[in-house]
C-alpha cells in the first residue's frame, strides 16, 4: 500500500512541476513515507529525518533550500510531535490528506510548518488525478490499483484501523476506468489491493454493491490483461463466491495471501481475529478444491501476550498442515493505543525471537519445497524486466516465483511458457518452452 501511495504521490506532484530523483542530494524536496504497524518500523524514521536534517544545514549554507515530508502512517499516529522532535521536519501529512498535497506544499513553500492529520475524516473513498501514459510506462507491466481502504477489523495486536480509518470501498467504475487506462498504456498484470482487499463493497452508478469476484469477472473480459491479483486479504471475508472464482477465471492468478497470524485458537481469541484455525483450514481445503495448485501465502506473528509453548506448537502444526509457498512472520510488537499493548503477559523477547527462528526454518522449508517442486515443469511467466546478467530477462511464475531466462527483450510484457530448469535460493532458472505460446 506504501509503494502505491508513494506512486500516488510522485503522480500528483508531476502534474505540479516536480520530477523524481534517485538521490536525495539532488531533490528539493523529500517525502518519508513511513510505517507504523510495528515499532522497528516507527523508529527508522527519526534516524532517517537525522540524517536529512544535516543535509537541510548544508544545504542552507550553500542558500538552497529542501523542504521535507513526513507521510504515511507514522505521521498520521504522531502528528504534530513529529515537528515538535525533529525541527527539520515542515510538513506531516496522513494517508487521508495526500490528495491535499499540492496546498499544503505551496504553504510550506511560503514558509509555515505545520501537521495536517488532525482532519475530518471523510468516509469516501478519495480519488487522486490519473497518471500520464509515459508514467504509466515507466512503470512496468505489472501494476497496483487500489480498491478499498481502511480497516474495521480492530485485531488487537493491529494499528490500521486507526492509522487508515474505517473500510471504505471504491467505486466500481472509478476501479474499471482506472484498469482500463493501464492495460491501454501497456500493463498486463494487475493487482487490486486494500487493507481488507476481500471486504471490497464497492457501489456501481446504479447503487448495485459489487463484491470482489465481480470486479474480477469484469477485469477478465479486458482484453490485453492477463493476470490478476489481489491482497491482502481476510478469512472472515473470504466468500465462497470469491473461492470460485479462483476456479472459473483463468487470469486470476492460483495464489492468494490470506494472514492466518496464530494457530491457536486461544490466541486467535485473544486477537479478536473473528475465526478459528479450523475455519482457516476449511477456507485452505474449498480454495485447493477450486483450484488444486492454488499457492497459499500468510502472515504470522509469534509472542502475542500470553502465548504459551503449546500455542505456538499449534501454530506450527497449521504451517505443517497448509503447506505454504511464501510468508511473513514476525516478533509481537506492542503498539501503543492497542489492547494488546495494555496486557501484563507480554512475551520475553528472547522467547519471541527462539519461537520466531523455529517458525521460519519450517516456513522456509515449505518455501524450497515449494520451488522444487516446480522444476521440471512447464509455467506460464510473464515477463516484467532486463534479467542481472546479459542476455536474461526476468518474470514471474503464476505463483509469485521470480523467474530468468535468456530471452529478447521483446518479449518483456509478455506471457510465454517457460520450463524450469533449477529452483535457486531466491528465484529459479528456467528455459523458453520452445513451438509453444
Ligand atoms: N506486531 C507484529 N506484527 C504485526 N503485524 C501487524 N501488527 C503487528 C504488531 N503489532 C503484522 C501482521 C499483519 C502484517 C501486515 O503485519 O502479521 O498481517
Ligand atoms: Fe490490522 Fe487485523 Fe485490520 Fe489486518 S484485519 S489491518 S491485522 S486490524
């Protein structure tokens, strides 16, 4: 969501006379857009502003200004504190406020530094103006379009809903305009996303309420698309309309991110998840009996208060059950303002961190099994960029797997089947599957 709002920012702005640069030694301006969702996260911030305010010194030394923008998430839940620690900082500005931007940079840009997170809350979904084809372009073949925001969920352990407000959903028309302009200007994948991507509600003109697997039904009659995907999504709103889907469209891709976060019922109580990890287990059998290759990924989160040995024992008797082709898993960070942080059972760090390496050396098991398993097989990858070496180019499998070849580049923005040749650490190699595609 980060990288698509950073794209939705760097869009507004061109249209008001800024252009990106790589090196922050060169910009006039600089946007941190920063995370809150765990505490590592939060506190990268202050060393990365430290730094920049050392290059603001120099630079006025030199009579040059550069201004700097704290965004995201970090600025929404700390607000005006951010100015008031770091004195470099001129403007913090939320998730909600980025289509304010443009206004609230020409009143930095007459001198003011000054927080806009303390808005009004407008429960719509907000439209930004639409990139240029050129930036589209630049872009890739591979593409986000937001579809829903916010969360209402209220997981115990969980800053998004306060950090991105309650669920709202776009409009169905707005989400098939946007697709439609990118599959124009040469995108062949796209992937809806949200916070809640599968509690997508969106309205289309007539009023009419669309669920999710509807926007992809329409999507796959876009012609020149053709692949779709979507994150991140919730068992509780995981339909079996949406599980059909997965067997009746071709170009909805066979993966699907689906956070299970704890194999405990205890602990998935305790984190207000709203399912158990049955219901998570019979989602996993109805999705493989739609689609029987469908690769499952997850998020974990190891030490919530209270969890015992014999929770995370059952944590990790659902990774063995499900089988999973890619993760996350992380340390229990209390946030501040969540019920969790209020427990007295936090979890010893070093209890997280044993549980935590015990959890990914299973993970990253499955995670190889996974990509042996492909070797020797014929797989449709679309291919998105030049490869390391020269000569390759680079894709992806149906399943998220990176993929090389030596190829052309011609065939970047394209989807041909490719055989697997060797499933490497990171990515597998594989061969052009020739008098095919
Ligand atoms: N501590 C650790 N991990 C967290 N996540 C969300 N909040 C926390 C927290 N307080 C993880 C969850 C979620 C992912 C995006 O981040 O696993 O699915
Ligand atoms: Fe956070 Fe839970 Fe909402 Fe996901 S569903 S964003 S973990 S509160």
């Amino acid at each position: 969501m980060n990288v698509y709002d950073a794209t939705r920012m760097t869009d507004l702005l061109a249209g008001q006379g800024y252009d990106e640069t790589a090196r922050e030694e060169d910009a006039d301006l600089v946007i941190l857009n920063t995370c809150h969702i765990r505490e590592k996260a939060a506190d990268k911030i202050y060393s990365e502003l430290g730094k920049l305010a050392v290059l603001k010194r120099a630079r006025g030394d030199e009579g040059r200004d550069l201004k700097i923008v704290v965004a995201g998430c970090v600025a929404q839940a700390e607000g005006g504190e951010v100015l008031r620690r770091q004195k470099a900082v001129d403007l913090v500005v939320g998730p909600q406020s980025y289509h304010h931007l443009p206004e609230l940079l020409s009143r930095v840009g007459r001198g003011e530094r000054l927080s806009d997170t303390e808005f009004e809350v407008e429960e719509k979904f907000r439209e930004l103006p639409q990139p240029s084809r050129a930036r589209i372009r630049a872009r890739g073949v591979s593409a986000f379009v937001t579809v829903q925001e916010g969360c209402d969920k209220f997981c115990s352990f969980c800053v998004v809903p306060y950090t991105r407000g309650a669920e709202t959903s776009r409009g169905v028309e707005e989400v098939l305009a946007e697709a439609r302009r990118l599959v124009d200007a040469g995108v062949r994948e796209i992937a809806l996303i949200g916070q809640n991507v599968n509690a997508y509600r969106g309205e289309d003109k007539g009023g009419k309420v669309w669920p999710l697997e509807r926007l992809f039904e329409v999507l796959s009659e876009v012609e020149g698309l053709d692949r779709l995907r979507y994150m991140t999504s919730h068992p509780v709103d995981t339909t079996q309309g949406l599980i059909d889907a997965h067997g009746s469209l071709p170009k909805l891709m066979p993966f699907m991110h689906l956070p299970v976060q704890s194999g405990s019922n205890r602990v998935l109580k305790a984190m207000n998840r709203r399912h158990k990890a049955e219901d998570y287990l019979d989602i996993v059998r109805r999705l493989r009996a739609a689609r029987p290759d469908i690769a499952l990924s997850s998020d974990f989160i190891v030490g919530f208060p209270g969890e015992t040995d014999a929770d995370f024992e059952e944590t990790l008797a659902l990774i063995r059950e499900v089988g999973f082709a890619s993760t996350f898993s992380f340390k229990y960070s209390a946030r501040p303002g969540t019920p969790g942080a209020e427990r007295e059972d936090q979890i010893d760090d070093g209890v997280m961190r044993e549980r935590l390496a015990a959890l990914q050396a299973l993970v990253e098991s499955q995670r190889q099994a996974f990509n042996a398993a492909t070797v020797g097989r014929t797989v449709d990858v679309l291919f998105e960029k030049a490869g390391r070496h020269n000569g390759q180019i680079a894709g992806k499998t149906p399943y998220m797997q990176a993929v090389h070849v030596n190829g052309p580049p011609e065939m970047i923005g394209r989807v041909a089947p490719v055989r697997i040749v060797e499933a490497g650490s990171n990515s597998l190699a594989g061969e052009i599957a020739e008098g095919e595609g």
